[in-house]
C-alpha cells in the first residue's frame, strides 16, 4: 500500500494492538519472508559520525529527499527509495526533528516491505512506532494500525486485520479525521473481500471513496477503485468492473501514479478476457510493457511478458506463449529471481505437457 504508516499513543477508550502482540506479528512475518542480502543497518546509517558538509545541509534538503522518496516509491523503484529515505533520516536525525523522522520511517518501511526485507521493515515500524508515541501523533497511529492490518490480512489474519482497521476507523471517526476514514474504510473493504462478502466490500469502498475525493488524494482514491474493481471482478460483474478500472487507470495517469497505473491495467486485462474481449486485452498489455519500459523497470517488464504468455496460451497460441515466457523467465535470471524464474519455468513445461 501504495499507503502511509506511522503510530502514536493509544487513545484510552480504543482497543489497539499491543507492542509485545505486534512484535509476534512481525517476527513471524520475518519468518516467512525472504531478506534481501546485504541490506544496511540502520543504526549504522543514523549514527555513524556526521561530516561538516553533512552537518550544515538544510531542512529543505531533507524534505526534498523525502519527497523523491516518495516519487520512486509510486513508480516502483523501492530500492532506490530506501537510499533517499536513509539520506533524509540522516539530515533529520542532525536536526531532532522527530515528527519528520516518522514520516521517513514510515516510506523506508514500504519499501523494504515491497522487497521482501521483513527485518529492516520491522525495524523502521518499529522506530516509526516509538516517534509517533513519544510526539503523541494521533493521525500517526490511525495510519500505521491500518498498515498493521494489511500486514495480518496478507498473512492470512482475517480476523485481526479487521479488528486493527477498526480501531484504526473508531479513532479516525474520534478525531474527525477524513483521510483516516477514507484510508480506514477502504481498508476494511479488503478485509470484507478477502472473507467472501463482496457485496459488502463494494459499499463499504463506495464509502470510502468519498471521504477520499473530499480531501483530493487522488493516489488513494486509484487504490479504493482499484480496490472496488477486484470487487466486482470477483462478484462477475464485469460491466461496473471494466467502468472502475477505467476510472482508476485514467486517474493514476493524470496523476503519475504509476503503481496504481499498472495495477488498473492488470485489472482492465483480466475483465476483457473474461468476456472475450482479446483486441483489446492485447492493446492494454502494449500499454503495460511500453510504460514498463518507461519506467526501466525491469521486473514490471517480467510481469507483462508473462501475461501476454498466459493470454496467448489461453487462445491456444502455444509457440507465441513460449516465446514470451522465455523472455520472462530471462528477466527473472536478470533480476536473481530464482523464486519467479522457478514458477515460469513451471508454467512452461506444464504448458508444453498440453500440447
């Protein structure tokens, strides 16, 4: 998610989730998740000695980091991410300025969840944790017990990721908070999805949506419908799926939201093929790989190599199929994927079993 987190105190009447409960959670994440090697530690980025030049740069730089930051997060690149969010934390930790380190925590542990990096990220929610606490950042802990949520939900914790978005939603009711609602609501739309009721999904991102458009965030708002065309994929209503992807893909473009750019593509792609609409399923995959290339993004390239294969193979189209997972399955050796590389390969042969 794209998505923000951060977390202060708890309010006294709401029920959050305990600093010993969240490190459980986040151990086991770490369990289950692949670190990236040679990650750095960020005790050794913060606190290695400050040289002169280091020492004089300027609040503005460091905001001007967060802010590319953030611009490469959108668009994919969380490495690169992590590598101005380190820079900005320095100048910030030179400063004291708390509030502002949060907010870096918070982008640095997207990032290093996008990459797979569970240890670093739990180091960065918990450093995050701890400033939202000590600057009693109230909006902080509406959004970081959202991202608690989404964590429990991709682990499979139905259950308590829909209590943590509610608490998340009860305090952002409190405090007249709309962003929170809007981010809360959409949230607990995934969590009703992910149960089967999609009905219920779709109203509750409805909701959500306008709570969204009254405060102008135009990323959230590609997410909720983004959010609201799974939805309707799911319920087989293809006609408001393909008008809510639709929606999504022309507000990420405007906006240079590219994650959420992409996403609605990958939604668009699977509706029209659902319907037998293959032309126009072949003109948004040619969408996809040029802003791929674009982006030189190398793993969105992989990503639209393989879905012009499976649509190929689903014509019947075998020889082309093959062609475009050999081609993914190199991107995978180029990026060190063995993971992605074993399941196209998996794919291939299973394919070619058929023919």
């Amino acid at each position: 998610m794209k998505q923000r987190l951060v977390f202060p105190r708890q309010l006294v009447c709401v029920g959050v989730i305990s600093r010993p409960l969240l490190h459980s959670f986040l151990l086991f994440t770490f369990l289950l998740s692949p670190v990236a090697a040679g990650a750095v530690d960020i005790t050794q980025q913060l606190h290695r000695p400050l040289n002169s030049s280091v020492g004089r740069q300027s609040r503005d730089e460091a905001d001007s980091l967060l802010r590319i930051g953030e611009q490469q997060y959108a668009s994919g690149y969380a490495d690169k991410t992590i590598a101005s969010c380190l820079q900005a934390l320095e100048l910030y930790h030179s400063i004291g300025d708390l509030k502002a380190q949060g907010l870096t925590y918070n982008l640095l542990a997207k990032a290093y969840i996008q990459l797979d990096s569970a240890k670093e990220a739990e180091d960065a929610l918990r450093r995050g944790l701890a400033i939202a606490r000590d600057t009693k950042d109230f909006q902080a802990e509406i959004f970081v017990l959202n991202n608690i949520g989404t964590f429990f939900l991709q682990q499979g914790e139905s259950a308590a990721a829909g209590k943590t978005v509610e608490d998340a939603l009860a305090i952002a009711h409190g405090v007249k908070n709309i962003e929170g609602e809007g981010l809360s609501l959409s949230n607990l739309g995934l969590v009703t999805a992910r149960l089967g009721d999609y009905n219920k999904a779709i109203k509750l991102y409805e909701n959500a949506l306008i709570f969204r458009r009254q405060t102008g965030d135009a990323i959230g708002e590609a997410n909720t419908l983004n959010n609201l065309g799974d939805a309707y994929l799911a319920s087989g209503n293809y006609q408001d799926t393909i008008a809510t992807y639709g929606e999504a893909m022309r507000t990420a473009k405007t906006n240079r939201d590219r994650t959420n750019e992409l996403r609605a593509i990958d939604g668009l792609v699977k509706a029209h093929t659902a319907v037998g609409r293959y032309e126009r399923a072949f003109d948004l995959l040619e969408q996809r790989l040029a802003l791929a290339k674009e982006l030189q993004n190398l793993r969105e390239e992989l990503k639209s190599f393989e879905s012009y294969a499976q649509l190929y193979k689903q014509q019947g189209n075998y020889l082309t199929a093959r062609n475009f997972y050999e081609r993914a399955i190199i991107l995978a050796r180029t990026l060190e994927d063995s993971k992605q590389e074993v399941q196209l390969l998996d794919q291939l042969t299973k394919m070619l079993q058929r023919k």
